[in-house]
C-alpha cells in the first residue's frame, strides 16, 4: 500500500518538528476499563518488517519482527545482521568521524528506516480508534491505510494519535516507520547502547461517549498531620455522570457537552468548568481525610480510588488508582518527607534486559525492585528518561523514591574530552529553537507521572550544561506541579541560573571536597546524583558517603553508579554464553566496557557489590564494644522494636550462647544495649548481632536481615613443641620433611615442591607477588603504568640465595630473592615436626607503595574447594568490607570466579580479614592461617587475568588453582573510574622492616 509520506530529511533534522498530530500529554492510568468493551488492544507480537540504510536507499524484502524490542538486537539473531547492531557510546555522538555535523544536522548517508505493517480489525461497538506508541527509538511517522496520521519524537514518553477517521469497517493496516537518527538524537546522548524500533508497547485504544481525559490528584495536610485534603482535579470528554469513590466517600457529578454549560456550574458535590475549544471539561473532588495513613519507602501506604463515567445512568468506563498521601518539601535548607529529614539511598537505574535491551519485561521490574528492597536501597534516578510506568508502579507500591528524569541529555555538545567545551553549538542554552523541542519533553513526563507518590523529584535531565530553557523547565515544573522539587546537576557547570535546581547536586565528588563545598555554599542541601562508580570491580569506600549523610545534616545522601551491567548476551567464539560491551559488533566509535558498570550482571545476578550497598544503606547502625551494642535506628518512621535483635557468640564460628532482645527505640534515635551473656575468651571469640524484620512488608519477608554488627577477638593459642623435621641439603636443592610431609626448595627458584602425605600438590613454583590484576578503576589512573614494575618484580624475581639451619624444634630456610632494581627480599620458611610451616616475608627497600604484598601458590587443579574463617561469604576487598560477616565460609573456586566475575576480567574474588583457610579437592589439601590476611583463590593468575579483555579469552580454568596470601591488596578505589585512586588508607606502603607472617600446614 503507497504511503502519503511527508517525511524528509529536513524534517527529521529540524529540532522545531518534533511532533505532528500528536494528542495531549495525561497521566497514565494503569487501570482502565470498560463492562461494555474493552478500551485497550495490544498489538504486541509479530509485525512484518522490512529496513532500508536511509530516506533514499531501497527496503529489503519484508521479514518479521517482534515488538516490543528493538531491530538490532534481533538482527543479530539473523545470519549477517541484516538490520544493523548496536552501537555503543558515552559523551560522543555515534556519526563522530563518521559525518561532520552540528545540531540542526542528522546522518543522512547512515540513518536507517524500520518500516514495521500489521492489520488489525476493530472490536464492536468501538466508534473511535486511537493508536499509543508507548516508547519508540528516535523518532516515528504513522500511516492507517495508507493515510498519514503523524509524528513523534522523545523516544520514552507515549506518542498518542486519533486514527479514527481513516479507519474503514474490516481490516485495516497500519504502518509505522521508525528512523534511527532525528533531531532528537542530539537530545538523547545518554550513556547507552544506541539502538532503535518500537522498544514498548503499541496499543489502540478508544474512548467511550463519556471519558475521563486526565486525572491529577493533588494533597494537602495539617501542620501536623493529623488530617489532609485529597483532590482530583479530573478532565472528561463527552456528556454523563462522573463518580468518585474514595476513602469510603463517594462523590458524583454531571458532565454534558461543553455548549451546554456556563463555567462553574457545580453539580452535586464536583465543580464543572467546561473548556469548549478542546471539548473537555474540569471537574475536581475534595475529600477529607482524618489520620492519614501515611506514604513512604518504609510504609508505602495506599490508598484506592475508583473514578467511574456513567452514560445515561449506565457504567460505561471505570478507572483505577492507588493513591499515596505524602508531603515532599523544602524546609529550613533540608529535604523533609512527612516532615522528616530524607537521606537517598540510591541507584541510578538504566533500563536493561541483556536480552531484550530496554524492553524490560514486568518479571525482570518486579525482580529489580524486589532486589533493591532487600538491599536497604530506598531511592531510584530514572537514568536518564521516564521509565516504563509499570516500573513507577511498582515503587509506589513497594515504597521507593523516585527522581524523575527528563529524557535530555547532549553531552556531546559541550563536554569535550571530559572538560567544558560549552560554545555556540551547546544544547539547549537559550537557543530559541530548541526551547519547545526541549520543554515539551518535561511536560510529557510530568504528565505521564504527576500521579505516583514514589516521585519525589522532577529532574530536568542529564549533563546538558545550562541555560534560559532549562531554568524554564525547572520553572515549568515548580509552577504546574509544587508537591514536588526540581533537581539538575548542570548547575554545576553553569552558574548562569543557579535557581533551576532546588538542591545542589553533583557527581563523584570526594567527600573532602562535599565538606568543602558544603562549608563555603550551605545555602541548599547537597546530594550527589551519581556517586561510586560501579565498573568492575569496585565501590571502595561507599561507607565514607553514606555515613557522610548522617554526620552533615545538608548532606542528603545519592544515587549509586549505577544498578546494572548493560552487557548483551551473546554466544562467545569458544561456544559458551557470555556477554559482549561496546566495540564487540564493530561499532565505532565506541567507548568499549564502559557501559558493563553496575552493581548488578547483565542477567541480574548480584556481585558482592551488592553485600558493601546492602551494609551500607541499612536501616540501623549497629556499633559492639567488647560488652555493649549501640545501635543508631536511621529509620524516619519505624521503631527499632519493629526487628528482633538476635544476640549470638561463637568461638571458630561454632556457637556458643544465643539470646533474641526487643527495645524500643524512636526513629533518629540512639540506644546501647548490654550483651546479654559475655563475649569468649577462647579461640576466634565473636559477638554477632542481627536486626531480624519481625512483620512482612512489601519486597520484604519477615525474617529478613536488614543490618548486623560484630565484634571479635583471635585468642591464639601456644602450639605444642615437637621434635625438629629432617633437614636435606644437596646441590641443587634443599628439602625438609617429617611424617607426611616433605617441602624442596630450589637453589634458583625458591619453594617447589609441598607434597602432604606423598601427594604433590604444588603446580608451579611458589614466588613473591606484588601485583594485583589491574581493574578498571585502575586503569582509569593510570596505575598499571605507575606499578608496572611490580608486575615484573613478581614474574621475574631471581631467587639467587637459599641458606637453611636447624634450631630448637624448626628448620628455617631463607630465600633471599633479588628484584628487578636490585634490591633483596628475604622469605624464611619456618617448619616444625608436625610439617607446619611459618613463612615470613621482610621489605628491605624503601618507603614504596605497592598493589600487593605476598606469596602466590600455584596449586593443582583438583585443589578446588575452600573452606575459610573470615569475612564473607562472598568477595570483600580492603575498601569494601562493609556486609562481609566474620565466619567460615564454604566456596569452589571455578564456581566462584564464574558466577561473581565482571564481564570484563581484572582482579576479583579476594577475601579479607581471613585467620584460615583450607583448599581441598580430590587429593590431599592445604591449610593457610594468617591474622586477618587477603586471602584469594582463582582459576588464573593475576598476569592471565589482565590478559583477557573476555572471559573466553581466558585459558581453560581447569588448569590450576592459584593461592595469594597477601598482607594487604590495595583498595579497589569506586570515587570515579578515570582518574581517581583508593582513598588513602587503603593505598597500602611497605618500608623497611615492613613483614607479613603466616602459616602454611597439612
């Protein structure tokens, strides 16, 4: 069927045609039906699809796609991806290089067309027919049979369309072409894959003689609140009766055709004020309510509302809301909900399905918010678009907070090279005619979702520098919705109109410089929008923010970078399913793994990240002394009776007394408890205490663990004294051995050989090790560069002496190893009769800041399981020991490395604070003790592991187990990941003298 197509490239390019015939913004009603019809089809499913390179470039033969998704995600599904694939990139725009072009241009060699077609034939007794696009990627054009319906940009708000008088009885067809490239491309250079097609539903709907057009439902409260009025200012279309029922109360009023009536007629208890030149009419309710039950993350109260349209006294449209009544404000220089002062506990949250892209199934939302509710997590930032309503539905009924982001980001055009590049090219600023193109995109927002409580904030968008049209918008909102306040970062940047944000906000900004900040501009309270950096293997130091928030009462807390990894799910050249990141499909340019930077996997599995968010955002701080616990309750609405505390000692992690205690304590407040029962003196002596959720509620089961504190003590005990192993000096080799055990240590190489009880159970040589993989963070400044002599100082020490001597009950074996610059290393190996064996390694050299320090085991591959006693259970790191429980803790090794890895391979699975640790296997294993060592056990060595920019190009993991025991490993940093190190005290030094002692035995 020809198309009446008047679109063209100067259309598309024009940022003052953003949209054509385009219906009104309104909210969005997730319950809506009729008894008569139904109101909503989905044309969801298969759609014939055919592609074509430009406006001018022929179309391929037509195939079939699915929508919801995007073209080419399923193009790599076909042989040769017919359709293109995913481009990723950060700050650039993906045409740099490619074109030459400056906002007002678009791609015109490569900006491809998806021309989607389906027929459908209307339900009876439907008299209108309109179609929502719920999300198309960048923009669309609609045709009904033929005939040109209209156009839309802003790829993440609903594009709403009247159709009705191009349909015809019986089947028709509709077409919809989605181009890649538009105007608003410029307006959309979010860090993300950049990919296109109808990403959300499609729908038709109709509207009945009389319809509700929109809904706002406004609150206000005693100063108390002890009471609050609840309106619904409501705009209906069409003539009949309107119903509200709320809070018990029902509440009715006529409506007729807009002619019909003078403004103001009041009809029962609603107010009607028809609005003749769109044909709807205001009508507004007012309830009353006594006590409110209050909304918050804690206890997201709902309230249920029935709005009902009646036709010559028969029900022909029902409509359903959940309402939460909270006030949101700005008071005395503090953010308050309910009137208390709010701390952030957030996530920056992409939308993403490694499968599917940002066509995010319900299961996959429902599974992300019951995943943050059961880390302590109370905030979410739509990075950086509104996101999928059901998503907002589900915060508001499972209580988080929600910055609401507008979906504006050109960071292209200003930031350059990570400095401020802003010029006359910089969008938006005051560029007249970009001013609609832009704020229009906050209305569709606002109206979409100016009715779920879980929005606390309307943000105007993401790193778009500053100017008039964004102080507009910020206006926009304040003045059409003030239940709510205004947040933009790009303040920061651009002081022009400081008054567009109602809160300084920034981004990776060190605690010293908040402090400094804070002390010379207190006149706002401060949250950091986006703050540790999530990419790889990170969030070192994350406790140094959040407990920020409760020593600084302006600091308010932030948002995470960022909650997921958005790797694609792929099929890896060796067969195995993996993940692919920027660059994997050829794209260029491209900004690589820098889109694999959350907290999560891209299949949603959690990484011990997890554990230090979960630690750090709890609801109480529990601080143990060696008698007391204090516990600060960070609630702002739950008694600290609301958990059972359950007080526990162990020794070596077997229990010893068990007490469970209920105290009261208010929200804010602060309480110290007396141990019920004394803390051992033997052993590993350790006090546990866990806050237990005593009731369910929404995401979280009773019996849920939402913090914990622990004190211990290592209460070592005296070995036996034994009689002195055998001593075997030859040539070449020194050996010592006792009953069922034997060490060999070469005169050029060091330790060699350990067989327990006849059974060798080294791979390869022991050696020194001062280096770690180097993650991203590390990458980022430049430290593989800055240590990139301790890499060789490991791989290529030369164990140049080896003297041995029996005393007492020991045969002491010193390796004297010479590094690269010259210096010496001496490690003595310590063994007694029982095949026990001391190791201590002694720093000659000077002051030296090092990635690591100790000894790496390269064991057999059969040695795959561990047992230690330490912190965990999974992986914690020098600056990431928050949520790491002291216990023993069981793991294999490959399981381990496979199931927590970043996708892209750097150094993982350390575990801190370990006094033991056992790695058995189908032979006879070995035990290593320390006092509070870094600990590690992977399939690869750290060389390997920096290797490999995939896990497939990692070798088989079968191979070997590799051991480090380790003084310390540096911290993995988290402030940023380009340029900022570990905080200091986890930026580790040796000097002279500096030693690291532990045991290695049978």
């Amino acid at each position: 069927m020809p198309l009446n197509n008047p679109i063209t490239p100067a259309l598309l390019a024009d940022p003052e045609i953003f949209q054509q015939n385009r219906l009104p913004f309104h909210a969005h009603f997730a319950d809506q039906t009729s008894p008569e019809m139904p109101l909503t089809v989905s044309l969801d499913g298969a759609w014939s699809f055919r592609y074509a390179e430009n406006l001018t470039a022929p179309f391929s033969e037509w195939d079939t796609l699915t929508v919801p998704g995007f073209i080419q995600l399923q193009s790599l599904q076909k042989p040769g991806h017919p359709y293109g694939t995913p481009h990723y990139v950060n700050t650039q725009y993906p045409w740099d290089g490619h074109e030459k072009l400056h906002p007002g241009e678009i791609p015109q060699a490569y900006n491809p067309i998806g021309e989607y077609r389906r027929s459908f034939t209307l339900p009876e007794n439907w008299a209108s027919c309109y179609l929502r696009l719920n999300g198309a990627d960048s923009a669309a054009a609609v045709w009904c049979n033929g005939v040109y319906i209209g156009y839309t940009e802003d790829a993440f708000t609903p594009a709403e369309f009247d159709m009705t008088a191009a349909i015809h009885p019986g089947e028709n067809t509709l077409t919809v072409q989605v181009y890649r490239f538009c105007s608003g491309s410029w307006l959309e250079d979010q860090d993300f894959w950049r990919m296109s097609g109808l990403f959300r539903s499609v729908e038709l709907f109709t509207k009945p003689e009389v319809h509700l057009e929109d809904v706002f439902v406004k609150q206000s409260f005693a100063d108390d609140f002890s009471s609050a009025t609840v309106t619904f200012d409501c705009k209906v279309s069409g003539a009949g009766t309107i119903s509200v029922v709320f809070d018990g109360e029902e509440q009715s009023a006529e409506v007729g055709e807009p002619a019909e009536y003078d403004s103001g007629v009041v009809f029962g208890k609603g107010e009607a004020d028809p609005d003749v030149e769109e044909d709807v009419q205001d009508v507004s309710f007012t309830f009353a309510v006594e006590h409110p039950a209050l909304w918050s993350a804690e206890q997201p109260n709902l309230y249920e509302a029935e709005i009902a349209l009646l036709r010559e006294g028969a029900l022909v449209e029902r409509t359903g809301l959940k309402v939460g009544l909270r006030r949101f404000e700005l008071k005395d220089r503090q953010m308050l909900l309910n009137g208390k002062r709010i701390v952030f506990k957030g996530v920056n949250r992409h939308e993403w399905s490694c499968r599917t892209g940002r066509t995010v199934s319900r299961e996959e939302m429902l599974w992300d918010v019951q995943n943050l509710k059961t880390h302590n997590v109370n905030a979410v930032r739509t990075s950086h678009y509104p996101d999928d309503p059901y998503f907002l539905q589900l915060c508001d009924e499972y209580g988080l907070y929600v910055i609401g982001e507008t979906n504006l980001e050109s960071h292209g055009t200003w930031q350059k090279l990570g400095a401020d590049g802003s010029d006359k090219w910089t969008l938006p600023g005051a560029r007249p005619e970009w001013r609609e193109n832009v704020l229009a995109r906050a209305e569709a927002m606002l109206e979409r979702d100016k009715n779920h409580p879980a929005i606390l904030i309307w943000s105007c968008g993401n790193e778009s520098h500053g100017g008039k049209t964004l102080w507009e918008m910020s206006e926009y909102f304040r003045h059409t919705d003030p239940s709510r306040l205004v947040h933009y970062e790009g303040i920061f940047w651009n002081r022009e109109y400081p008054a567009t944000s109602d809160m300084e906000s920034q981004m990776y900004t060190p605690v010293a410089d908040i402090k400094k900040f804070l002390a010379e501009h207190p006149e706002k309270p401060f949250i950091m929008c986006e703050y540790s950096h999530a990419m790889g293997n990170s969030n070192g130091g994350i406790t140094d923010y959040t407990e920020y928030a409760y020593e600084e009462p302006l600091y308010q807390g932030g948002f995470i970078w960022e909650y997921m990894d958005h790797g694609i799910a792929v099929t890896e050249p060796d067969g195995k399913p993996g993940f692919a990141y920027g660059g994997d499909f050829g794209d260029r340019p491209t900004d690589r793994e820098f889109c694999v930077d959350g907290l999560v996997l891209p299949d949603r599995r959690n990484t011990p990240k997890m554990d230090a968010v979960k630690a750090a955002y709890a609801p109480l701080k529990i601080t143990l002394t060696d008698t007391e616990a204090v516990i600060e309750n960070r609630n702002l609405f739950t008694d600290l009776n609301a958990y059972d505390l359950v007080f526990a000692s162990s020794v070596n992690d077997k229990p010893e007394r068990r007490a469970v205690l209920r105290v009261d304590c208010k929200p804010g407040e602060t309480v110290c408890i007396q141990f019920p029962f004394p803390l051992p003196e033997t052993g590993l002596a350790c006090m546990t205490i866990t806050a237990i959720q005593r009731a369910a509620l929404p995401g979280i089961t009773a019996g849920y663990e939402a913090a914990f504190g622990q004190v211990w003590h290592d209460h070592t005990t005296a070995r036996l004294t034994l009689p002195a192993p055998q001593l075997v000096e030859m040539d070449y080799n020194i050996g010592v051995k006792g009953e069922g055990f034997e060490y060999i240590f070469s005169r050029g190489k060091g330790l060699v050989s350990i067989r327990y009880n006849g059974v060798q159970l080294l791979d390869d040589t022991v050696r020194p090790n001062f280096w770690r993989a180097p993650t991203n963070n590390d990458e980022g400044c430049a430290e593989p560069f800055a240590s990139a002599f301790w890499k060789t100082a490991g791989l290529y020490a030369r164990c140049d002496n080896l003297t041995a001597e029996a005393k007492g009950e020991f045969v002491t074996v010193r390796a004297n190893y010479t590094l690269p610059d010259g210096q010496t290393l001496p490690i003595d190996f310590a063994i007694d009769g029982a095949g026990r064996c001391d190791i201590t390694m002694t720093w000659q050299g000077e002051h030296t800041e090092l990635p690591e320090f100790g000894l790496l085991f390269p064991l057999r591959r059969e040695l795959t399981e561990v047992s230690y006693l330490g912190l965990g259970p999974r992986e914690t790191t020098a600056d990431r020991t928050a949520g790491g429980k002291m216990g023993v803790w069981n793991y294999n090794v490959r399981q381990d490395f496979a199931q927590y890895t970043p996708v892209y391979p750097q150094e993982c699975g350390s575990r801190t604070g370990v006094y033991s640790a056992t790695v058995t296997g189908s032979i006879p294993g070995i035990g290593f003790a320390g006092d509070g060592m870094t600990f590690s056990a992977l399939p690869y060595t750290p060389h390997e592991l920096e290797n490999a920019r995939h896990l497939y190009e990692l070798p088989r993991d079968d191979s070997k187990t590799v051991v480090r025991c380790a003084a310390f490993q540096r911290g993995v940093g988290g402030d940023n990941s380009w340029g900022a190190k570990p905080h200091a005290d986890t930026c580790f030094a040796v000097e002279k003298g500096t030693s690291f002692r532990f045991m290695i035995q049978k």
